[in-house]
C-alpha cells in the first residue's frame, strides 16, 4: 500500500486524494533501518516502538500537520509545573461517569439488519453474548442509530496535576528523548515529529488513565491496538485486561502485526493488548509468522460480526453484477478505473455494475459521477453480505470483503499496478484470495476464461470458523 502526506485516525491512515505517496514497501524498509536499534526507543521498563514507528511513518513522507507543539523540549520539573498549572486551572468532571467492570470501545462501524435497524458490526453479538446490561459500551464517534452509553467526545481532556503513575511515565518518555538528542541519528524534523507522537501518546494516556482510574474496570474489549498505545499504557498501569478483536485484514507485511525478529526483544514491552482473537485459523498462521504475540495469545474467536440471517451461503441466485468494493479516501483511484470499466461494459450490456462505498467514506459526493456512467452506488443501506449473494464478479485493490467473498461463489479480482495500494493487491494474489487484473483486461471475459479452471482458495471455514457463543465468552474471560 501507499502513505500520503495527509493522515489521521488509525494506521494504515486515511489515505487523502492528490498527495504525494511512497509505496508501502518504501515505508517498511525505511522503519526497519531507522529502527534497527531498541536502544534508540526503549528502556529497560517500556518500548516507544510503535509511537517511534507512527512518528517516522510521517515524517517520511513530510506530513507537517503531524508536527505539534509539545513541552518534551523542556526540563522535567518544566513540565511537571505546567501540567500542575493546567490542574488548576480546568477541572474535570470525567469523575462521575460510571462503568461495568467489562468496557467496549465500539469504533461505530454499522450495518442494517433484515428489519432495516442498523448494527454495529463489531460489537453487536459481542454486547448481547456478555449481557448488554453488563457492560459499559463506549462509542468513538458521534452517531443517531445505535445506542451506547458513552460517547467520548463527552468526556473532557482536563486532566489534574500528575500523580505517581504518570510522572513515571513522563519520565520513561523523557529518559528515551534525553537519549537521542544525544546523539544524530535521526533528523532534526523527524525529531519534531517523534516529540509530537510522543507528546500525542501521553496525552493519550492521561486522558484514559483519569477516565478509568478508580472504576473498578476489569476488561476492555476493543479493535485496532495501533495508535491505541496510550489507552493500552493506561489499562496496564490500572490492572486494566485488554482484549483486541480483529477488525479487517491482515497481512503478512503490515506495519503493525507480524513484526520481524528484528524486534522480539521491544516488542514485549510496547503496548500491545493481552490477547487477541481472530476469525478464523488462516488469521492465526499469519500472526504467529510474527514475534509481538505468542500463539497462546491468539485466539480464534469465529466470525464474531453481525451479520444478515437470510445471507446462508447454500441458497442464493446468481445475477451478473460486478461488485466494485471501493476502500475509504480512494475516490481517485476507484473513480478512475470506473471510467475504463464502463467503456469496457459497453460490450456487455447483459451485465451491471454497483459501486458499494467504504462505511466510513468521508468523500462520497466524488462517486455521483459514475452514476451518469450507468453504475449503482449503495453505501449502508446494502449490507455487504447481501451483495455477495447476487454478484458474480467482486473487484477492488486489496481488502477483507475479498475474504468476505469466499463460500459466495463469486471471482475476486484485484486491480495491480493501479493507483495508491498497489503493493496490497500484490499480496491479494499472493495470498490466494484474488485474482490478479489489470485496468486493460475486461473482467467478464477473464471472468469467464477462469470459469474454466478450478480456482484453490482458502475455505470459509478457515477464514471464518463459525461462532460459538459459548467458547467465545469463555475466550473473553480474564485469566484466574
């Protein structure tokens, strides 16, 4: 995949239209020499790696609106006075939230139901499997659909003045900045920007350290461990269990799992969640070609998302629909290919085309033009599942919904050599779950010349173990 110069929210980042980008191979070597050293962002307590890794992901590729002001510069007792002053001067009234001793933080990804309620597609089962009344659920974002009892942009970032667990923090951080401006390794701007993900990071951790300090939280069950670190500092510091929940692909080259054994001896102590379940036993061989989980820690939890009940895999009538599975903030790229698609379509008018968006898309409006072209565009209204059942064809560059595909008798094609993530959709055919196509082949007539073969594709059974609701609460247990 590729890094732009404009990101945010959870890495892999937003990927932003017009800006300069680096292939994601580009970026992976890069990490690994700047960060061949542990010495360089560990000590003998905590490993910065994934903050360092956050920082230097930036910074190559330039993105200044990374670059914060931050008081890292300054003396310890610096800074430890100005956060005192701040104490002072903004009260928190985080103090009267209540929770269950099992928290979700639920990222609000939603899907409608046969009855056309939507569903958070994470946590759905997993809130009414432990007891709804149970748990705390707290929302990332904003929404009028589903029902949680948090969301937090509710709670306040003011913060008292430090207390024993976070001056000890601020000083691990501060001993890793003392060490490297001691020496010239890295560059003066990729230190602006380690000092900014550093400073972000413990903000962070103070925000969820106030929030959960004293409430009597015993798990906390969650998606995405990246650029979570200060959440998982928190919870470590606070006896807090951790539970990540697998919430889309994985390869084997990502930036965040399957680590080389170039880092086993960091990995153990960045912040990284105390298990992990996945959907299926294919998920689990890839993590374990890694070194930052051992296989104890990795679980297969079944296909734990919500999903339709009139979606059985045996039953369903073929329409000839090509699926165009678009992903988040690749408008560019997908609406350029959808021009050469129905110029190709033309000779096929048998056939039809849906563009089904990204369910966290921010850039929607620039996919109306392919409606002129003759395509349907749905979004949330057409859970993906459904779509599988009537497509023939699924196109997209690299994603889970080519995993999704499989036990719906439908041909992944996945676009190479194209637009802004074409080092993914390498690993897409690498993997065994795409098929490799170019923007000059027409996907009917390849479609139909592999109709002709038999294609060797993972089992839905491996991808996606069923659920057994029983095993997975049991899996979600805090160890004794």
């Amino acid at each position: 995949m590729y890094i732009y110069r404009d990101q945010s929210e959870a890495f892999v980042p937003w990927l932003l239209p017009c800006m300069e980008f680096k292939p994601f191979s580009v970026v992976n070597q890069f990490l690994k020499e700047k960060l061949i050293l542990a010495s360089r962002y560990s000590n003998k307590e905590i490993s910065l790696l994934k903050i360092f890794q956050h920082a230097l992901s930036f910074a190559i590729v330039g993105n200044d609106d990374k670059i914060i002001k931050n008081y890292l510069h300054l003396p310890i007792g610096m800074q430890i006075f100005i956060y005192r002053l701040k104490g002072w001067t903004r009260k928190s009234t985080n103090s009267k939230a209540q929770f269950q001793d099992t928290v979700i933080l639920d990222p609000v990804r939603l899907v409608k139901d046969d009855d056309g309620v939507y569903r958070s597609i994470y946590f759905d089962r997993v809130a009414k499997a432990l007891g709804r009344e149970k748990v705390t659920i707290l929302h990332q974002r904003a929404n009028d659909f589903i029902q949680g009892d948090y969301e937090i942009s509710e709670f306040d970032r003011n913060c008292p003045a430090l207390d024993h667990e976070e001056k000890k923090l601020l000083r691990q951080i501060v001993s890793v900045v003392k060490r490297n401006n001691s020496f010239h390794y890295y560059t003066a701007y990729e230190k602006k920007h380690i000092l900014s993900a550093l400073h972000i990071f413990y903000e962070d951790f103070r925000f969820y350290y106030q929030l959960f300090k004293g409430k009597g939280i015993k798990k906390l069950i969650f998606i995405c461990h990246y650029h979570n670190e200060g959440l998982l500092a928190a919870a470590k510091v606070l006896g807090i269990f951790t539970i990540e929940l697998q919430h889309g692909l994985i390869a084997s080259n990502d930036l965040y799992y399957v680590y080389h054994e170039q880092f086993a001896g960091s990995v153990q102590k960045a912040f990284f969640p105390d298990r992990l379940l996945v959907y299926g036993p294919y998920w689990k061989g890839i993590l374990e070609k890694g070194c930052e989980f051992r296989p104890k820690q990795i679980l297969i939890g079944g296909d734990y998302l919500f999903r339709l009940k009139n979606t059985a895999h045996s039953s369903y009538e073929k329409e000839n629909v090509i699926l165009v599975c678009a992903q988040k903030t690749l408008h560019d790229d997908y609406v350029g290919y959808g021009r050469i698609l129905a110029e190709q379509m033309k000779s096929h008018p048998e056939w039809r085309v849906i563009v089904k968006l990204h369910p966290l898309e921010r850039n929607k409006e620039e996919y109306e033009i392919l409606k002129t072209l003759g395509f349907e565009i749905v979004d949330l209204e057409w859970p993906l599942d459904a779509l599988l059942q009537r497509c023939k064809i699924q196109i997209s560059i690299y994603s889970t919904t080519f995993f999704d595909a499989v036990g719906y008798d439908v041909v992944n094609f996945s676009l190479q050599q194209y637009g802004a993530s074409s080092d993914y959709a390498a690993d897409m055919v690498t993997e065994g779950v795409a098929l490799p196509l170019s923007i000059e082949e027409h996907p009917i007539v390849k479609y139909n010349d592999v109709l002709k073969t038999k294609l060797d594709m993972p089992s839905r059974d491996d991808v996606y173990a069923p659920f057994d609701e029983t095993r997975f609460i049991e899996m979600l247990q805090t160890p004794a």
